[in-house]
C-alpha cells in the first residue's frame, strides 16, 4: 500500500525543486516560490528557511520592489555557500574553474595537455586542478562535474567517438575519473558527460534558451560539430546517452573526409578547421584553432573577400545541417555556440536564409536562431552536471538535519 505523504515529506520533497527555481532565477521571491511549488506560503517558509540553513540560499526580508498587496521576501543563491569543480576537456587541453549555484563562474583557468594524452592522464590531471583550486577556497566543495568531446555511452559512460583526442574508443572514462578522484583525494560525487549536452542545458537555465520548450543547441569547440536538445527542461539522451550526434550529418558528398570515415559530415565542413581550409590557410600548430578562426572572421569584417567567401562556404554547410534537423526535431528555438555564433554575425540574413530554404518547417515559420548567451557554456554546463545531487535532494547531497522542514504549526 503506497504510503500518504504528510506534510514534513512535501516540504522535503520540495526543497530540491524550490532550490532548481531559485538556482535558475525562475523565483526571486518567495511569492513566486509559492507559486510555482503549488504551496501554502507558511510551507515555503520552511523551505526557504532549510535551504538558508544548509548555506544554499539567502532570505531577504525587505520586500521586493514593485510587489502588490503583501510583500515578499527576495531569494538569491548565497555567495558563500558551497561551490562545485567544473571541468571541460577540449582538443587543445581543458579548463577547470569553480561554480556557485546561480550559474556562477569563477575565473577559469586553462592548462595545456599533458605530454601523454591518454585518458587516464588527462583526467587525473584535470582532478589535480580541480583539487588545487577547492583547496584554495574558503567554500565548500561538494562536486566535480566533467565536459568530454566525446558522446557518452550510458550506463558504463565509455567514450564511444573521442575522435578529436585520439583515445580509444570504448575507454571507460566514467571509471577513470572515480579512480583519479580517490587517488587524488576528492572525496565529492563525480561525473562526466558530453559537452555538447551540458552546454545546452546550461543555456537553456542560464542564458539564450531560457523559456524555450524545444531548444536545439549546435556547437563547435576547437574541432568537429556537437548539438543537443533540451525538451521540457529535460535533455533527450537517447536510450544510450547517444542522441543528437549531430555532426555525422552528411551536408557535402564531395566535401572533406571526416575522422568517422564517411565523407562531407558537418562534423568537417561547419568548425573552425574547415573555415581556415576554405580561406585558404594552413593550420599553424602553434597557435588554437579557435584563434585562427577568429582571425579569418577579423579579416573578412576588415574586408577581405576571401575570407568572406569561406564564411559564406562554411555558413551554407552549418545552415544546411541545421535543416535537416530541424525536419525531423521541429525546435522552437536554435541557441549557436560561440564559434558559429561569430558566423552568425558575420553572415547575419545567409544563416537564417539557408535554413528556412533547406527546411519544411523553415518554410512554414522562422525558426528563431540566436546566438549563446553564456561566456563559457559547456564549462557552466559541467558545473550543472556537478550541481545535479544537490538539485534533486540538497538534505541528502549535503547531509544536512535530519529532519524534513515542516510548515508552521505541523506537529
């Protein structure tokens, strides 16, 4: 017989879901708390009051500005609360910077790849980091959470394709990051997930994606093309984890040969290698090839028609694989990562004009496509990543009282 959950059960079982409002800025205030839980305000009382007690939020007493009728108290993530690690591992090296709730970024700090750059060095050298770092800060660290250029196979979380890291494929990477963690002594949860997939969650709590029902995110790093869709708030995975492989999309038969084997994938023809081979220009190994990127955007908004002509190459190439997923997906919104993001820019009608050419939806509605809003998403995404015990039951995250926070006047 299913058990009927009493009043202190609620008020526990509401305090991650009050938090995830709060974390998002979805409830600046206590009102709206009420609100959106669907409780008395004498329950988001308690709440509000057991999650200041954990150190998570602060409890504003003055009342909003602007507020009719009886005013509410203002919530905010307390800034000395407990921080997260979070992490991303990228062609070139990784970088690790801690997170408050809020989506709060410390300053970033990146490192080269170790000499060797097989998975269990880089990942023991990613955890070293994020140790130096929490040892370093007077807050709580209470999670590290990982971006990988790679899908990730659920549950074993193998890396299926890290084609752009040369490791092999199958590697139990999930495993190797528990093991670094212990030796290393990082007695928090860790976890690890595609980059692409937590850079869309992260924008649609905190930045461009922020109200969409069907958000579809496209993204290149340094190498290769990643998307995503968040649903509901939700990311679709698949049944593996392996969903929304966007870059194997074929968009150019004739086009450069992928890592994949196949030809003309967009994973080749829509990030940055393929706009410098468009250009014209020989990749220089001493420098990234985002920077490299950046200085044939430069040169095409200083005039050169050449470079201009490779945007145009590679934008014609990203519009036609957002197409063709727009067909089968039907996003309400499509969030660009920053690299694609600055093709937008430099091409603002062609884009737009490709996609609704290319697609049926396209046609029948513009399709909104913006460009990120977050500074560092797949970095603020890992730390949503580490944040994810918390935000389903911050009493049992953080071993707070064991007792669930009752409602005035519950016995």
């Amino acid at each position: 017989m299913q058990r009927t959950q009493t009043s202190p059960d609620r008020g526990r079982a509401a305090l991650g879901p009050a938090l995830a409002l709060i974390h998002s800025g979805a409830a600046p205030t206590r009102s709206v708390l009420t609100s959106a839980l669907g409780v008395t305000r004498a329950t988001a009382g308690a709440i509000t009051n057991e999650l200041e007690a954990l150190g998570l939020i602060t409890v504003d007493a003055r009342p909003a500005g602007g507020t009719r009728g009886r005013p509410s108290h203002r919530l905010a993530v307390d800034p000395s609360g407990p921080v997260v690690a979070a992490a991303q591992i990228h062609a070139d090296g990784f970088t690790v910077a801690l997170a408050g709730l809020g989506g709060r970024l410390a300053e970033p700090v990146d490192l080269p790849m170790p000499d060797d750059p097989g998975p269990a060095r880089v990942l023991a050298a990613v955890v070293r980091e994020a140790v130096r770092q929490a040892g370093a800060d007077h807050r709580r660290c209470v999670g590290l959470g990982l971006a990988v250029p790679t899908p990730v196979a659920l549950p074993d979380r193998t890396a299926v394709a890290a084609m752009y890291l040369d490791w092999p494929s199958g590697a139990r990477i999930g495993e190797e990051l528990e093991r670094a963690a212990a030796e290393a002594g990082l007695r928090v949860p860790v976890e690890l997930a595609n980059d692409a997939n937590l850079a869309a969650l992260a924008e649609h709590r905190h930045g461009a994606g922020r109200g969409a029902r069907h958000l579809l995110y496209i993204t290149s790093g340094h190498r290769g093309v990643g998307g995503a869709l968040v649903v509901d708030g939700r990311l679709h995975t698949g049944s593996a984890g392996l969903a929304l492989e966007v870059g194997q999309l074929t968009v150019d038969p004739n086009g450069r040969r992928c890592p994949c084997g196949s030809i003309g994938c967009l994973d080749v023809e829509a990030d940055p290698p393929a706009l410098l081979a468009a250009a014209g220009r020989e990749a220089d190994p001493a420098r990234t090839m985002v920077d490299q990127a950046r200085a044939v955007l430069a040169d095409a908004a200083a005039g050169d028609a050449r470079a201009q002509a490779a945007i145009d190459h590679v934008v014609d190439r990203l519009g036609l694989g957002i197409a063709g997923v727009i067909n089968i997906l039907n996003p309400d919104r499509i969030v660009l990562g920053a690299f694609h993001s600055a093709l937008l820019a430099a091409a603002p009608e062609r884009l737009p004009q490709v996609v609704a050419r290319r697609s049926h939806w396209g046609r029948c509605g513009e399709v909104p496509i913006v460009p990120a809003a977050l500074a560092r998403p797949e970095l603020a995404g890992a730390a949503e990543l580490a944040w994810a015990p918390v935000l389903a039951d911050p009493l049992e995250a953080l071993g707070g009282p064991a007792h669930p926070p009752r409602a005035a006047g519950a016995p």
